[in-house]
C-alpha cells in the first residue's frame, strides 16, 4: 500500500483553527469574517466548517491595494 502524501486529496473543509492558518490570521478575525459575510461557513457534524472553495475564493481575490504594501 503506497502512502504518498502527494496523491492525498485536499480536505473538502477546515476548521477555523485550520483556516486561519492558511489565512494567516487569527481565529477571531475568521470568526468576524463569517458574521459580515466575507467568508462562508457551513455545519458540519455540529462544527462550524469552512468549505476549501471559500478559502481558495478568498486567496485568489485581489487585494485592495493592489498586493503592494503600505508605505
């Protein structure tokens, strides 16, 4: 049985631990994401998940300033 980890699917979900991570944030600031409605969010065996397609939605928006950084 092969285990290589290249070949392993992408989780279909992550938890806000998880998505904030990979956001680069913190939980709380995922948390006010899903209130205002930025980030979507659904249940998932009574967890509040976020779906892979939302974080990926997310990433590959443009930044409002352009990806330069303030000066």
């Amino acid at each position: 049985m092969r285990t290589d980890k290249s070949t392993a699917a992408e989780p279909a979900y992550h938890t806000i631990r998880d998505a904030a991570w990979i956001l680069g944030v913190t939980p709380s600031t995922v948390c006010a994401a899903i209130r205002l409605g930025t980030l979507r969010a659904e249940r998932r065996r009574s967890r509040l998940m976020v779906p892979a397609s939302a974080l990926t939605r997310l990433l590959t928006q443009p930044t409002v300033d352009g990806g330069e950084e303030a000066r």
